[in-house]
C-alpha cells in the first residue's frame, strides 16, 4: 500500500483554529474574572454556562478546522489557475 498524500496546509488550519480557541477560552475567562469583581458572591451558573460553552466549543473546532482548510486549499487552486493563464 501507499502512503497517502499528506494535505496541504493541514498543520497551518489547526493553528488557526487553535488560536480561535485560545481567544474564545481567554474571553471567557475574562467574562468570570469581570462578573466576580462586580459581586462577591459565587456565581455557579456562570461557571456551569462558561463551562458549558467549552465544552460545545470543543465540538466545533473539528469542523472549523475543516472549513479554514477547504478555504486554504481553495485559495491555493485558484492561485494556481491563474499562474498557468498568464
């Protein structure tokens, strides 16, 4: 058997969606640390909504991936029909 092919920019896709994660995980972060400086009271619901909202992230990040790939590779063939045009 062969190796397949290794995808074009499939490293690069998961840096870019992993960035997208580290923004939404500090933004997060950013909305307890605020909500807790309001008020000392412990805010359960936040951190099970917080909580919550990763959790469904993390589900997402498998096709964001995807998508920024196909936009990658999509570019790159376009790139490269018009190089062979000219």
């Amino acid at each position: 058997m062969r190796r397949p092919v290794k995808q074009p920019y499939l490293s690069k896709s998961w840096v870019i969606a992993g960035l997208i994660a580290v923004v939404f995980f500090g933004l997060e972060y950013a909305v307890r640390y605020e909500m807790e400086g309001i008020s000392e009271n412990a805010y359960t619901w936040l951190d099970l909504t917080l909580f919550l909202g990763a959790y469904l992230f993390v589900f997402c990040l498998q096709p964001i991936q995807a998508a920024i790939h196909r936009k990658l590779c999509r570019r790159t063939h376009r790139s490269d029909r018009r190089k062979a045009s000219s």
